[in-house]
C-alpha cells in the first residue's frame, strides 16, 4: 500500500463516516500501517488547525453565531472518526494510548461504544494488545469518557492484564458495576473481581465507593456467595484501617466492617489487629476496634492483660468519648476480672492526666469504689498518677489509697516560640536546576488543585520558576526548550502558544502549562483579530458600549475569571499576562519579583530595574508593574522618588508618584456578621494612583468586594500565594478568604484556611478581620484547619500583636450565637497555650466569660478549666465579672464546679 491509498480513508474522515473507515482499515498489514501513519499524523494537525479555527468564535449574533455553530459542529464530527484510524492504523502501543484518550476527539456528536476500535485491535496479536492495556490503565483518568473507561476495563479483561494500582481504575471499575449489563449477571461473575478487590485495601482515595451507594452490600452478598472470599473482605478492611488515612476516606470501611456483621469468633481471631487500632487510628476507627474489644471481653475471650493494655492506650488518647467508653467498660471488667482488679484499676489512674477534668474525675470515681481491691503496690503508683489530680480530687484519694498523695511540682509555664527568619532564596543559577524546578512546581500544583489536603505552593518557588523562565527566554528560547524537553512530553506541553489551549475556566495548572508552552516556542507577532487582551482594543471595536472580547475565547476566559474572588484573578491575569508576553513581546526580566520570601518588593530594587528597563529600551509589562507597586513598601520614599523622577520613562514616573505619595491603602469595614464584609479603596487624593487598564486594574481587583456567593473553591488551595499579592495590607486578605470560613466550621471543607497563619507572621498583621478569621478557623471542623488557627494565634502572640481581650470579645459573641463550637475551639485554646501563649488565652478567657456566664453555651465548662490552668501559669488575680455570682449558685454541675476552681485560683494569695 502507498501514500495514494490515504485518499480513500481521507474521504472517509472528511465525510465522518465510521462504517467507510472500518471497511478501509480491516485487514491491514504491519507495512499497510506503516504507510498510513504518516499521513495520517498530517490529517490531524491539519484537522486540530481547522478546530482551533473555529474554536476561535465561541458565541456571536444572528446569522453568524448559526454559521459558527455549524463550522464547528462539522469539524467536531470527524473526530471520533479520526480516532477510529488511529485504532487501525498507528503501530506504537504508547502513541496508540494518547491517541485513544484525546479528550479532542470525544467532542461533539460522537458514538458510544468502542465497538469498531475492538475490532480493528483485535487484529493485532495478543502480546501487543497487553501492551495497549497497560499504558490505556496508565493513562486514564476520571475526566475520560464514559465509553473509554469501558473500553480499557474490558481490554484490561480481555488480555488478563493486571490493573494498576490507581484509584481512577478502581474508580471505573465500580461505576461500570452500575451499568444494566453488568449488574444483571451479578458482581460473583465479573472478570476483573479477583485482581480488583485487593486494590479497594491497597488504593487511597477509594472509600467513598463503600460509603455511598450499594456497592458496599453487592460486595458483602457476593462474598455470601463464596466469591471473594469473607476473609479477605475483613482481613483487607483491617489493614486499610491500620494503613489510616483521611477520616472521610476511611468511613467507607467502617461502613463495609458493619455490613460484614463480624462474629465473635472471626473477631477473637483478630484481636492483634483491632488492638493495634486503639492508639493512632482516627477517632470512628478506634471506637469501632474498642466495640468490638468490649464485645470479646464480655463474650470472655479476652484475657484481663489485653484489657490493661487496651485501657492504657485509649486514656493516653486525648478525645473525652473514648476515655469516658473505656471508663465504662471498665466500671463492668473490673467485677468481671476480680483476681486483676488492682492492675485494672491502675490502668486506669492514666485517666488522671486526661485533658479533660470530667474524665479525670471519674476515673478517681471509678478508683474510690473499689479501693478495697488495691494492694500496696498499687495503691504506690497510682499515688504516683495523682499528683496531676486537681487538689479536691487528690484529697478524695489520699485517704482510700491510705497515703498521702503529693501536690506536682511546680512546672515554669512555656515560652512562645520565636518566629523563624526566613529568607528569599537565590534566583534560579542553571537551566538543569530551572528544569527541577519546574517539574517540582507543576506536580505542587496539580496536588494542589486535586487535593484540598497536604499540598501547599511555595510562593517563593513560583516566582523563582517565573523570574528565571522569562530571563531565558529572552535569551535563547532553543536552549530552553530543550532544558525542558523532558519536562514538557511528560505533563503533554507543546511548545507554541494556541488559543485553542486556553483554559476557560481559568485553571491555575493549565495557565503554567500554557505559559511554559509559549516560553518555548517562537515569538510571533500579534494577531489583533484574535489578540485583544493585553492591547489597546483597535478603533473599529473601541465604540462605546461594545465588548471587545465578546465571542472569543478569551472573552469567555475574562468572563469565567471574574466570578473568581479578586486574589485568584490578580494570580490569573500575572500568568496570562506572561504568557501572551512570552508570545508575542518578550522582556528580559520580570519587575515585580519580590525581594522578600512574604511577597514585598524594597524599593531601591524595583528603582534599578526600571532603570534598566528604561537603559536597554523595554518596557515592562503592564500587569507586572503594577504588582510590582503593590508590593512597595506603604511608606513614602521622598529620596528614591527624586531617583525614579530622573529615570525618564512612564514606568519610572508611575513609581515616582507612588513613592512621593505612599503607597495605595485600602480600608475593612468592620462586619456585622460573618457574611457581611465590605471593602473600599482609602481615600488618598493626593496620589494620582495606578493607571487604569481597562477593568482589570489589579488595585481594582483587590479591593473589590468579597462576595460570599464567589466560592474559593478549587483555586482556594493556592490561597498561599494571595498573601505575597499585597503583603503590606494582610487585611484585605483575610477579608477575601473570610466569607468561606463559616463552610469549615459547619461542613469541613477546605475553603483557603492556609494563608491564615501565613498572614499571621506578616509584621502588619493583628486586625479585627484576621482576628475574626483565626476564631471561626479555632472551630473548624477538620484538626489540620485548627492546627492552622493554634499557628496563627503563636505567630501573632510571638510579635506581640495578639490582643487577648479582643480574642475573648470576638469568641464570645460568636459562641453566643451558635457560630462556633466550644467543644473544638477549647482544646485549639489549650494547644496554643501549651506552647506558650498562655497569657493571651487567659485574657481571651476572662474577657468572655462576663458573656457567656449570662446564657452558658454547650461545653462552657471546658474554658473555664482551661481558664483556671492558664491563671496559674499567668499568675492572674483579681475578680472577673460575673464569676463570684455564678459560682455562688446552689448545685454540683461541672460548669459550677470549674467556675468555683477559677474563682479560688483568683483569690489565692501569691
């Protein structure tokens, strides 16, 4: 076959005819292949330029919106077609694999069904198909295709191929369950079952399959059925269950461990394992294993030591609902186990440490009402355990244990943690490290944007990554490319700047790939048919009232960016910005990197890059200037103003003004509540201000109002770099981050909590509305949100800008109003005053108490406890108001109780 034999599969693609191209392609031999791929490949380029072409008018009016529309339709059609001729004509597994999942090909009209693909494969012999399988595994993702998923798991079925370890797999595998086909036959007969349930224990991310919907009970009837076997089924929940995880992970686990309805004797013979779950598992998991340890005990298959140990272990936890359930079950075991009720009752004197003063007071309950069962020996160590007791408890148990039991010695309260110096680090020095970097830049933020969790951006590591990206650039593109050749084939960046690849909705990874692809491929000039963004709008489409951008790609990318909040567009348009400057006018260097890790930019630097700017005759981009002046320092700079004046350049007078005048400030009103925040430019008439750029003045953007409408949401994960946009105005962030705090509070999501403590150790920091954001992220839902808030408080309490009083003002009005939970902010205060910020919880303590003594909220016993540990430390005396009256009140409550501690630690003589 030669190249002329192309014209007849040609035909058939331009037509979109699927039936025409599998009669072309049936029957083709390795060399019939090789002849047709090469034309083949053209067709596609030359099929991806006409796409792009019509891709570049998304929406317009009338008649030409219908012609658009049609375009594309007719070019969107050929291309399940042109992926039909890849299955029967390209010979390289791996080439095979990207051409199959080219998300380009499933837009449009297209079939179901990979039903002519199969047959044409089918063609080739089995050891190539295998090969297929494996990188098709690889390769897919959730994003696929409905009808490409199904293809992969039936190849992967067809060939015997052992699927990967991937979630997404896994994932496909699941929801293809779910289809008519499938779930008629049952899940004892899918071909895939034995290589796919050991990846549900094996694979993270994968709970959620048995957490919601019926899979969880199709797995559990089929074991009933003898395939799989029980035993794995609860042999692979407990090791996923030790392996640990997110707690909402793991809650699908628990929930197939339910189902299974294990047995006494299938528990009694995994008694190791549960046990290995009661000292680091999540809360949910280890109460599960101490149900189930209970139930043994009861059913007398648990020896009296393994209770010991399984006591030790939960009351060394710090959650109350454990310790007070272990406390029960001891309360029965100790009867239970006569002949060891001495060292069941020392195992439980590790309750007398407990951070929570209810359950170290019935663990000395539990201790008083069997103290006849204590021998010396005992009595000993547990005289030892009790010197953490509060004096009134140590009291009760001196004369049960029949010796005196000793007061602790006195311990020197913790010092505050000293703030680490951090430094900006060198410019980038090669283009190897340059390569490093990149790679290491563009896998942070992709784990950022797919994962909420455990994936922070380095700020300093972007602007790094962009500094030295532009210089090189500049300076010799084929160097570049091939530096980050490796690089760029392994997250699927072309070189070149298309518009076809702009992201519509403005995703932070994409704008990277998008601006790495443009600073490698060549500078062309600028398209003012199509290239509107960055220039003055020409005069035929400058009339008033008219969109410049309207039906263009990038005027749906401008849409879509604006319903951001202010930070993510300013991030946005930087990346766009560079990009388009990488294509069309590239510079030698960027102006606004910054001079300092927290974002700012000193002055005198930004002076000499302007000089030089204004030396070599450039001119800087207009987005990177004006972030550039943002990141100043707010004083003026009369000196350096009177250098920047003598620049000579439009540039260097913008900074002139700016440093003659000071820099932009912008004022928070306080809120009413926690949705209601307002912001509004300070007025400063003086200062001419940043010239305008149409309506994307980044100024503009940043002091516009944060509407609690605009989700963070999934650009919230970059959320550490918003700070570093304005350092000098931390409240103007807090104020864009605030309104999706209340959904930690009532949802746990992960809405942008990380830069609280980066804004906390800004120098500028301490406002009300950072003050407000750090007390509703103290009640978070999720313990690494709450870790931040305890970060925020150190950082703030170290630099002295922490007002314990104003924390107490802010705790109490929302503790009175249901906004925050007492049950989480207490344990965060505590951890916060352990490390030595004691002092201002004490004053954040006594400045709340006065109001929610009045109506007391759920929990309000516990701050007062902590509130009597952090007088101590802070040697507070002196009445609070309200405390003496409330603590004079008739009864035996807990609340009274700590109330009547705080009061006698107030009135004890120094």
């Amino acid at each position: 076959m030669t190249d002329g034999a192309f014209g007849p599969l040609e035909k058939a693609l331009e037509a979109a005819d699927h039936a025409a191209v599998l009669a072309a392609l049936t029957g083709l031999t390795d060399r019939d292949r090789r002849a047709l791929a090469k034309p083949l490949r053209a067709y596609r380029r030359r099929w991806q330029q006409e796409r792009d072409e019509a891709d570049q008018w998304l929406w317009n009016r009338g008649a030409r919106q219908r012609r658009a529309a049609q375009e594309r339709q007719r070019v969107y059609e050929r291309g399940p077609a042109l992926r039909l001729a890849g299955a029967g004509v390209l010979r390289g597994p791996d080439e095979l694999a990207r051409w199959l999942t080219d998300w380009r090909f499933f837009q449009g009209n297209y079939r179901e069904g990979f039903d002519a693909e199969f047959a044409l494969l089918r063609e080739r012999d089995a050891g190539w198909r295998r090969e297929l399988a494996e990188r098709l595994a690889l390769r897919i993702d959730d994003n696929a295709r409905p009808d490409c998923r199904l293809a992969m798991l039936d190849l992967l079925a067809e060939t015997g191929v052992t699927p990967p370890p991937r979630a997404e797999v896994v994932r496909m595998w699941v929801h293809r369950g779910y289809d008519r086909r499938f779930a008629a036959a049952g899940l004892g007969a899918d071909p895939l079952l034995d290589t796919m349930v050991p990846l549900l224990f094996s694979v993270d991310e994968l709970g959620e399959l048995l957490e919601n919907g019926p899979f969880a009970q199709r797995l559990v009837a089929a074991a009933a059925d003898g395939r799989p076997r029980r035993s794995a089924l609860l042999d692979g929940t407990l090791r996923r269950l030790l392996r640990g995880g997110r707690p909402s992970d793991l809650r699908g686990y628990l929930r197939l461990y339910a189902l299974l309805d294990v047995t006494v004797e299938e528990a009694a013979e995994r008694i190791r394992e549960l046990s290995l779950l009661l000292p680091d598992a999540p809360s949910p998991v280890a109460a599960v294993a101490q149900a189930e340890l209970r139930r043994l005990d009861e059913a007398g298959r648990l020896t009296a030591e393994a209770v010991c140990g399984a006591t030790e272990v939960v009351l060394f936890r710090p959650e109350r609902k454990l310790a007070a359930a272990q406390l029960s079950w001891l309360a029965k075991a100790v009867p239970r186990h006569s002949d060891r009720a001495a060292a069941l009752l020392t195992a439980a004197g590790a309750a007398f440490v407990h951070a929570s003063p209810d359950v170290a007071r019935r663990a000395t309950r539990l201790v008083l009402r069997h103290a006849a069962a204590l021998g010396p020996a005992a009595a000993e160590e547990l005289s030892v355990r009790a010197e953490g007791l509060p004096a009134d408890l140590r009291a009760e148990l001196g004369p049960a244990l029949g010796i005196e039991v000793s007061a602790p010695d006195a311990v020197a309260p913790p010092a505050l943690p000293t703030l680490p110096v951090r430094t900006m680090p060198p410019p980038i020095g090669s283009l190897a490290e340059l390569a490093e970097e990149v790679a290491q830049l563009l896998t942070a933020v992709g784990d950022s944007v797919r994962f909420s969790r455990g994936s922070e951006i380095d700020p300093p590591a972007l602007e790094r990554v962009l500094e030295a990206v532009v210089a090189a650039a500049h300076r010799d593109r084929p160097e570049l490319l091939a530096a980050l050749a490796p690089v760029l084939d392994r997250y699927g960046i072309v070189p070149g700047e298309s518009d076809a690849r702009l992201r519509a909705s403005g995703d932070p990874l994409g704008e990277l790939h998008d601006l790495l692809g443009a600073a490698t491929g060549p500078v062309r000039p600028v398209d003012t048919r199509r290239r509107l963004f960055y220039l003055p709008a020409p005069p035929e489409r400058a009339s008033a009232g008219k969109d410049h951008y309207f039906g263009t790609r990038l005027g749906q990318w401008r849409n879509t960016v604006g319903h951001s909040p202010g930070p993510v567009q300013v991030l946005l348009h930087r990346l766009r910005e560079i990009t388009f400057g990488l294509a069309h006018a590239p510079v030698p260097m960027l102006v606004a990197t910054p001079t300092a890790p927290d974002g700012s930019l000193e002055a005198a630097v930004l002076t000499g890059r302007l000089e030089r700017a204004a030396r070599e005759g450039w001119v800087p981009w207009e987005y990177d200037l004006q972030l550039a002046l943002l990141r100043l320092p707010p004083e003026p700079e009369p000196q350096l103003a009177e250098r920047a004046t003598r620049i000579g350049s439009a540039a260097g007078d913008r900074l002139a003004e700016w440093l003659s005048f000071g820099a932009a400030g912008a004022t928070v009103t306080r809120p009413g509540g926690r949705h209601a925040i307002r912001l509004r430019l300070a007025a400063e008439p003086a200062r001419p201000g940043v010239p305008a750029a149409g309506e994307d003045t980044l100024l503009t953007l940043l002091t516009g109002s944060p509407d609690a409408r605009r989700y963070l949401y999934p650009r919230a994960q970059l959320a550490a770099l918003w700070p570093t946009l304005w350092p000098s105005r931390p409240e103007v962030m807090a104020a864009f981050v605030l309104p999706a705090l209340p959904g930690l509070v009532e949802h746990g999501t992960n809405d942008g909590s990380g830069m609280i403590a980066q804004l906390a150790e800004s120098p500028r920091a301490g406002g009300p509305v950072l003050l407000l954001a750090v007390t509703l992220t103290l009640s978070a839902r999720g313990a690494e949100d709450r870790a931040v808030a305890v970060d925020a408080l150190l950082a703030l309490a170290a630099g002295g800008r922490l007002g314990g009083a104003e924390l107490g003002a802010e705790l109490a009005a929302r503790a009175a109003r249901g906004e925050i939970k007492l049950s989480r902010v207490v344990p965060a205060l505590r951890e916060a005053a352990g490390s030595g910020a004691y002092r201002a919880v004490w004053e954040a303590v006594a400045a709340a108490l006065p109001v929610l003594l009045a109506e007391p909220p759920h929990r309000l016993a516990d701050l007062v406890a902590l509130g009597a540990e952090c007088a101590v430390w802070a040697g507070a005396r002196g009445p609070v108001p309200g405390l003496e009256e409330y603590a004079a009140r008739r009864g035996s409550t807990r609340l009274l109780t700590e109330a009547r501690r705080l009061r006698d630690v107030l009135a004890a003589e120094s």
